[in-house]
C-alpha cells in the first residue's frame, strides 16, 4: 500500500482519537484500532516510515505508531 495512503488513515484515526481529554487513552486507542484493523504489513511500513522520520504524521500519529507491538517477521 502507498505510504501517503497509510500517513493519511492513521492521521484520520489520530484526529477522531484527538478528543479525548486523556492523552495516555487516546494513544491506547490508537494502538488498539491500528492492532485490530491493520495487517501486519500495513503495520511495518507505518512503523518503518515513523522511524525514518515520519514528518507528515501527526505529532499524536506518531506517538501511537511508535507505541505499536512489534509485528512478527512470520505475520
């Protein structure tokens, strides 16, 4: 998948969480929503593109993509 595509759905998920008054759970809930709804491959390439940098993710994106379990190699 396109990383503009990903930088773009996590964002979008990063600003409906943005509402949450606990900084701590909207990170969580994040997390959570990538971890549930993403494939594993999905999960690298995010992964990859933050530590590289990830300058188009939002601060709260970026947060919540670097808090993500590691993905095994096998997934």
């Amino acid at each position: 998948m396109e990383i503009e595509r990903l930088v773009k759905m996590v964002n979008d998920i990063a600003r409906f969480f943005e509402a949450d008054p606990d900084h701590a759970e909207a990170v969580k809930g994040i997390v959570g929503h990538i971890t549930r709804f993403w494939d594993p491959r999905m999960r690298r390439e995010i992964v990859a593109h933050a530590k590289a940098g990830g300058g188009d993710l939002s601060a709260l994106a970026r947060e919540a993509v670097l808090n993500l379990p590691p993905v095994s190699a096998a997934a």
